[in-house]
C-alpha cells in the first residue's frame, strides 16, 4: 500500500474529476460529488485544508479506487 499525499478538499474534487466525477452541489463546508458515469456513485468531500488520512482512505474506497490507483491521478 503506497502512502496517502496531504491533500486539500478542492483539490481532491479536481483529482476526483479526472475520472468523471462531478460537483452537484455544496452544502456548509461539505462538497457533494456525483460520477456521471454508472455506477453513479455520490461522495461527500470536506471542503478543508487538509483532509484526514482516515477521512482520504474512506472517500478513495467509496471511490472504487485503490491508493495506488488514486496516487497515479493526475
């Protein structure tokens, strides 16, 4: 298992949309992510400086990705 990057909210959503997924909307500090492709998965971001390395994890598996799949995004 290849190590987690410390990586912002914002940034995580433009990772997260190099793969299809998109804003559908924000609510408070919460960005909520869409994948217009099946299976339309929804992911709930944080929208702080730096997300949690538990926190990252949890979204990257609900993501359907492994960390080294998640590492080679761009």
């Amino acid at each position: 298992m290849s190590r987690l990057p410390v990586i912002s909210g914002k940034n995580l959503c433009k990772k997260l949309g190099n793969i299809g997924y998109l804003i559908d909307h924000q609510t408070g500090s919460h960005i909520i992510l869409r994948n217009e492709n099946s299976p339309f998965r929804r992911l709930t971001i944080p929208n702080h400086k730096e997300i949690a390395k538990g926190t990252l994890r949890a979204i990257i598996k609900q993501a359907g990705l492994t960390s080294d799949e998640f590492n080679n995004l761009e």
